[in-house]
C-alpha cells in the first residue's frame, strides 16, 4: 500500500462543537473525541451526562487516555494501558474514508479486558485496514471499568459502563453521517467483556433502535445481581467505607480504589468470574438477556456469535500455579463449576468423564479443565444465546474460531482473543505475531474474516464469495461455521457436550 503523507483532515461540525483530526492513506481519522462529560466528583458512578459544547476547533489527532484500571497480564501482547485517567476517559475514535454523505455502514467496537483492562487506543484496534477494506465508518470507544463503571449498590449506581456506551450509541446516531456513516446501518461488535457488553446492550432499553446487527466474539454470560453486590461489598469494605455509602466512596482518591479492586480481582480464573461487570438492575437491565432474547426483544437486530476453540488457554498457560495441575486439581477445577451452577460432584464427574471419551486429543487433566472451562465460560452461552435469538430473528449465525497460536511453543491452541488481529487486519501491530503467527495462510484468513465482518456489517448477513456458505443457526440442525485454515460448516458440532449442559442453568 503506497503511503501518503498525513496531513489535516477536514473541519467536522458536529452537535458538541468543531472537530479536525488528521488524514492517513487515504483515510480521514479522528480520534479523543470526548462523548460525554468528566465521570467525576457527584458523576463519579452516576450515569453520563452529555459532553458539554466546546467553542474552538478540537485538535482530534491522538487517542484519549485509557479508563483508570488495573494491571493485566496481557500487557506483553497488547501494551501497557498508558495514560490514564479519570475525567478525561470518555472518548471515542473515527476511521472514514471520507467526511461526505455516502452513508457507510458504521462499525462500532467495545474493547474487551474483562470490564476491568483495556481501552480503545491498543494498537490492534486500529480500524485503519478494516475501513479501508471495506469502505466502512469504524468507530473505537472508551467507557468507564471496575468498579467505577461496574459498582453495584441497589437502586444507588448500577451498569455506569454500560450506559457509557449508549451515551457513545446516542453521540455516533446523532453525528456520524456527518463522517460519512449511516446512522440507520450501526453495527455493535466486541470481543471478552465487549462480547458480553453487546449482548447486554441487547437487552437493555435504553439501547433499543441505536444499532442493527451485533457481533458477539467470546462473549461471556455473567450477571448475577447478588455476586455484584458481594463484590461492591468487599470494596468498599476494603476501604473502610459503610456498604452502599456512595457519598463517602466519590471522596476516596482514584488510585485508592484502584488498588482495593485489585484485590478482589486477582483471585482465579474459575472462581471469581468479572467481579465488576452488568448485573440485573431493574431499571437499567430489568431481565436478564437470555430472557430478554427469548422474548423476542431484540428481534430486530441480526446476530453473529461465537468463541474460539480454547479460549481458556490464555488465562491458564500464563498462570504458573495451573502448570502444576493433576488430576485432582482438574476434578477440584470441574467441581468449583459445577458449586457456581448450583450442580454437584456428580455432575461434575459427569462432565469428566463425557470430555474424556469423546475429546481423545485432550491429553493432560489441564487440557480437559481448560475446554471445559471453555465450554462453560464461552461456548455453551454462545449456543444459548443463539438458540434464543434464532426463533424471533433468523440471521443469526454461530462460529468457532480455530487458528492456532504459536505463543508458547503451541501450548494456547486457539486461545481467547486469537481472532482479534484477524478481524481488524492488524497482524503487523506490535507483538502480535508472537500471539497469532504470520504467513501466507494468516494473511488469507485475515481478508476472508475482515471480509466476513463486513459483509454482516453491509446487510446481515456474513456470506461472500470468498466463503463456504454460512447457513443460519437453528436448534435442529445447529450450524457452526468453524474459521481457521479454512472455513467449513459443521452441523451439530460437540453435540454431547453440549447436551451435558442442557439442564443446566447459568445463574453467575
């Protein structure tokens, strides 16, 4: 690709004021734009007000900070999470190939990080190469994680990360044809927590009619109302703060906070799933989405959802006390599932022994601890998700991602995030290739994934010549369509396993 100088992008005059970013290859880019006002002082966990007006041309050329957070081990992949900060966190980025009126789908991506890490300026979120491969508006967002965006006092502060990202919804559908997008064609995709976050905005109805499609990449289903509150508990315990004292808790120093967080957060894989994530509320999340979806109150919206075929390999191979694991640590692992589900040790066993039988490439007890772990945290709420958007809805389509990682001589598989570099067309950002390999057949299953994304952005649907066909899912024949060195349509793929959850209801 011939580089072009960058230079000054055009003048953009949106509702909160003047805006000029820069040009790049072609591309017109914006970034730091600020969606709403400072979360501080009595907004700190309230929800977003609207960005106050700026008078002066605002210089758009550089990402916002990063949201306040805490450390992640993924840092050696995606870089340290620098700057940060409080006030100035809600901010969203703008790829467009042009400030015209052609009316461009809009893709709108929420980071992931386990509502606790990440933010929008990770270098393998750029949305240079997915807005010029496809002639799309692609928008990158901040919003507020842990406990300043995810603290849950009842009928006090619930969600604020959430409706951190309508606020941004309500900014792009006000503004972006003035970037060259169609605020009638927006779709929402995100991967982890972001995964988890577009599902949510399913069924929140503060959402409704802000966007079209959705793409769910290894989503989670976490939302238990009484495990957020246990954890708001700890916090502010942990600070020497009345449970549900909201006034003392807006006075505690920002990195006070952050280190009690900390320590809620850094306990397990298993047992302490996203201690600060969406939780029921009554008034901002009234059912829980499964419920919401079988409903039929998203019918509108078309869905792509799936997972990667290890996911759980990221969090354990980097975590030294899961190396060690035998077999009864396995079985304590299956049993700590099963106690969250409200199963017991037969159950437990049950699983055991059903992923040793029919999954013979499963070796080590921490290979069959970590596709069950991958079962029960991603896949099997992927089906579940698809199996209640599919009757009211029936562009909806389910995947499992397969590339395999090279990073740690093969141990990952095809770990979480795996497909994010694919998705985005950023296989040369800085050490990603150490976590997804390059070559000839990485870069083809670059374009034939950027390629699919665009599709369902485009119209609803991911088919495109470059691609086996991609039937619909449905509860009979339940396509999958497995995206790796190649892409094939698999029907009815780990039936077993997936019958083993069947009965078993995710109540985390």
């Amino acid at each position: 690709m011939k580089t072009i100088a960058k230079s000054k992008s055009a003048i953009v005059e949106t509702n909160s004021g003047k805006i000029q970013g820069y040009t790049d290859n072609g591309l017109q880019i914006f970034k730091g734009i600020p969606y709403a006002s400072p979360p501080i002082d009595e907004l700190r966990f309230s929800p977003p007000q609207p960005v106050e007006p700026w008078n002066d041309v605002l210089d758009a050329t550089t990402y916002g900070p990063f949201p306040l957070q805490g450390a992640s081990a993924l840092e050696m992949f995606l870089g340290k999470a620098s700057p940060q900060s409080e006030p100035d966190c809600l901010t969203l980025n703008i790829w467009t190939p042009e400030t015209d009126d052609k009316d461009r789908p809009v893709m709108f991506w929420i980071h992931g990080g386990g509502f606790i890490n990440g933010g929008a300026a990770v270098q393998v979120y750029d949305g240079s190469y997915l807005a010029q491969r496809g002639n799309t508006v692609i928008v990158t967002i901040n919003y507020r994680l842990g406990a300043f965006g995810y603290l849950y006092i009842p009928d006090v502060t619930a969600n604020v990360g959430q409706l951190d990202q309508i606020q941004a919804l309500k900014w792009v559908k006000e503004n972006i044809a003035k970037f060259g997008g169609d605020p009638n064609n927006i779709t929402i995709f995100g991967e982890s927590a972001g995964g988890e976050a577009v599902v949510t905005l399913l069924a929140m109805p503060a959402a409704k009619d802000l966007f079209q499609h959705v793409i769910a990449q290894s989503a989670p289903m976490v939302y238990n109302a009484s495990a957020g509150k246990k954890s708001s508990e700890q916090l502010m315990s942990l600070l020497d703060i009345e449970a549900g004292d909201i006034d003392a808790l807006q006075k505690v120093p920002a990195k006070k906070i952050i280190r009690a967080q900390n320590k809620i957060t850094n306990r397990g894989v298993i047992t302490d799933l996203l201690p600060f994530s969406p939780r029921i509320d009554k008034k901002t999340l009234p059912k829980h989405p499964l419920e919401a979806l079988r409903s039929g109150s998203a019918n509108n919206a078309d869905l792509i959802i799936g997972s990667n075929e290890t996911e759980l390999t990221l969090f354990t191979r980097l975590d030294p006390r899961m190396n060690k694991m035998d077999a009864e640590g396995m079985r304590k692992n299956i049993n700590s599932i099963a106690n969250l589900l409200g199963q017991d040790e037969k159950k437990a066993n049950e699983l055991i022994n059903l992923y040793k039988e029919n999954r013979k490439d499963l070796r080590t007890p921490l290979d069959i601890m970590e596709v069950i772990g991958t079962d029960f945290v991603f896949r099997i709420p992927a089906i579940r998700i698809s199996e209640a958007h599919h009757t009211h809805q029936s562009n909806t389509y389910n995947y499992i991602f397969t590339w395999q990682s090279p990073a740690f001589n093969g141990q990952f598989g095809a770990p979480h995030a795996v497909e994010i570099p694919f998705v985005f067309g950023t296989l040369n950002a800085p050490m990603i290739d150490q976590l997804v390999g390059k070559g000839p057949a990485a870069d083809t299953l670059k374009e034939k994934t950027m390629a699919t994304w665009i599709s369902f952005a485009k119209n609803g649907n991911p088919n495109h010549d470059g691609i086996p066909k991609w039937p619909s899912y449905d509860a009979e024949k339940r396509a999958t369509m497995l995206m790796g060195k190649k892409f094939e349509v698999v029907n009815a793929l780990f039936d077993a396993e997936r019958a083993a959850w069947e009965n078993v209801t995710f109540n985390i």
